[in-house]
C-alpha cells in the first residue's frame, strides 16, 4: 500500500485515510475507503482522480494522507485493462 501522492495512473482502492478532517472533506467530495478510483493525472502536482465519471483534484498534503493498493491499470487510450 501507498500514499495516493505516489501513484501512477491506473485504478486503485483506497485502504485508509489518515486524520479526521481530511476523511470528512473527501467524504464531502463522495471519496470513502474502500471506493476504487482511477489515477487520471499523477503526482507532481495535483492527483487528479475519476470516480463515477467526475474528476476531482487533490493537493499534495491531502494526497499524502490517502493510502491506496493498485487494483488494474489502464493503457494509453484511459481504459481499464
């Protein structure tokens, strides 16, 4: 398992989200452990995510505090494999 602020692109399930405010500001923004979400744009900058047809960008301090296990990957054409 790693920090989201590690990822590359594919798709991931999140395992655990550290500290109270950020597990509510994503559970504000629909992002719950256990969901899987699709990497769109990795870091350096922003992590942008897909869940549900609906990207959601996420700074580095936040994405530090999401921790994630790979779970597929997706090819050049941003579908599933």
């Amino acid at each position: 398992m790693i920090p989201l602020s590690r990822t590359r692109r594919g798709l991931y399930r999140i395992r655990q989200i550290i500290g109270r405010r950020v597990s509510a500001r994503l559970r504000d923004m629909g992002i719950m452990v256990g969901d899987t979400i699709e990497i769109v744009s990795p870091p350096p900058g922003p992590v942008i995510i897909s869940k549900n047809n609906t990207r959601i960008g996420i700074g580095m301090g936040m994405s530090n505090r999401i921790i994630v296990e790979p779970v597929g990957v997706v090819d050049e054409k941003n579908h599933s494999t």
